[in-house]
C-alpha cells in the first residue's frame, strides 16, 4: 500500500498568515494527490485535484504543488473559514489511501 | 446542485449486517463512479470501496474485502453497500462520493452528509 505522511499533525496560525502543509507518499505517486478540507461534524470537501489542480469554486488563495514523494498544500492568507483539518488523498493505486490529517487551529 | 444522501446506519452487534444506500440527484447517476469512504469517530478517512459507472468493476478496500459488498441501481440513481460480518473496528460515519468526472479518476467530488454505523454488543 502506498503510505501518505501528512506534517505537521496540527498547526496553529493567525488570520492573514500564510501557512504550508506537507504530504508525502512512499512510493511516489507521480501528480496523484488531492487534498481535502474537513470542518467538524462536515463531510469533507475537494479543495485540489493532480497535485495543484483548483478544484471550481475554492478560492484562489489555496494552491498546491508537487509531484513523486512531496507535495504541500499552501493557503496564501489564513481566512477565518479556513480553520480545519485537511487531509491528502493518493489516487495512483489501489487501495486509495489519506494522509492522517493535519488540523489548522487558530492562534 | 449534486446531492448524496446516505441512509441505513444504525446499531449492530457484532457479527451482525447492515446494508447502507445513498440515492443521488442533480447529475446523470449513470455516468459516474461512486465510492464509500468511512472516518472513525475522532480518526481519519478510509475509503472502503467503489463501483464504476456500469457496475462492471468493483473494488474493495483489504479491511473490508470478503465481508462488505458494494453495488448500484442506475434505474434508481443508488449505491449500496452490504455489509456483513460487521466488528467493532467498522463503527464509522460512512460517506458516499461521486468520482469527478465520468471517467473514474480517484477523485471524491461530491460527497453526501453520511451515516453513523455502531457496531457494539
């Protein structure tokens, strides 16, 4: 199976900070990789497709980058919106597997 | 607007089954793969199976494999999942997703609300 490492588990930043989440999958994926926003008690939602692909109608201040091992998750100016948990999602091979989850709390 | 409700969850025993649905609207059912994904409480996201858009290709998570089988009724715009031989480890909140586009891409799109399952004696 491949092995999705999210880091950091969780972070804490402040309304207009800019803040990275990291992803890495053993073996590489080649450009597979989604991530995904989940808000408590919430279905999670699509946020990126093919590593840096913006799903419609997410904002442009999400983005994403990567190919092979590494991958990160940039959100360019924290919103007050935008404090959940995210997780990144392998879609290279069965069985599809998540990242652990990386909660973004506020500071 | 795309819409995905789950239904059928519920408390079971050990050993037990249970058969979820999620009935779909607002896109051509059809066309699209569908998946299962479930989330223990307080954990993170394992997807469990999916279904191609004609039924013709299923597959299956190795936890679940054997025990839980998925399958669809276009006439009817639902999924199912089967569920059988059910242990403590499966109590999850399980969601149904619409892959993103028609050709199956890994992608969950849309997903429904989900439905608690309690596996418990």
């Amino acid at each position: 199976d491949i092995q999705m490492t999210q880091s950091p588990s969780s972070v804490s930043a402040s309304v207009g900070d800019r803040v990275t989440i990291t992803c890495r999958a053993s073996p590489g994926i080649r450009s597979w990789l989604a991530w995904y926003q989940q808000k408590p008690g919430k279905a999670p939602e699509l946020l990126i497709y093919a590593a840096s692909t913006l799903q419609s109608g997410v904002p442009s201040r999400f983005s994403g980058s990567g190919s092979g091992t590494d991958f990160t998750l940039t959100i360019s100016s924290l919103q007050p919106e935008d404090f959940a948990t995210y997780f990144c999602q392998q879609a290279n091979s069965f069985p599809i597997t998540f990242g652990q989850g990386t909660r973004l709390e506020i500071k | 607007q795309v819409q995905l409700v789950e239904s059928g969850g519920g408390v079971v025993q050990p050993g037990g089954s249970l058969r979820l649905s999620c009935t779909a609207s607002g896109f051509t059912f059809s066309s699209y793969a569908m998946h299962w994904v479930r989330q223990a409480p307080g954990k993170g996201l394992e997807w469990v199976a999916f279904i191609r858009y004609d039924g013709n290709n299923k597959n299956y998570a190795d936890s679940v494999k054997g025990r839980f089988a998925i399958s669809r009724d276009n006439s009817n715009n639902t999924v199912f999942l089967q569920m059988n031989s059910l242990k403590t480890e499966d109590t999850a909140v399980y969601y149904c997703a619409k892959d993103l586009i028609g050709t199956v891409t890994w992608y969950f799109h849309h997903w429904g609300q989900g439905t608690l399952v309690t596996v418990s004696s």
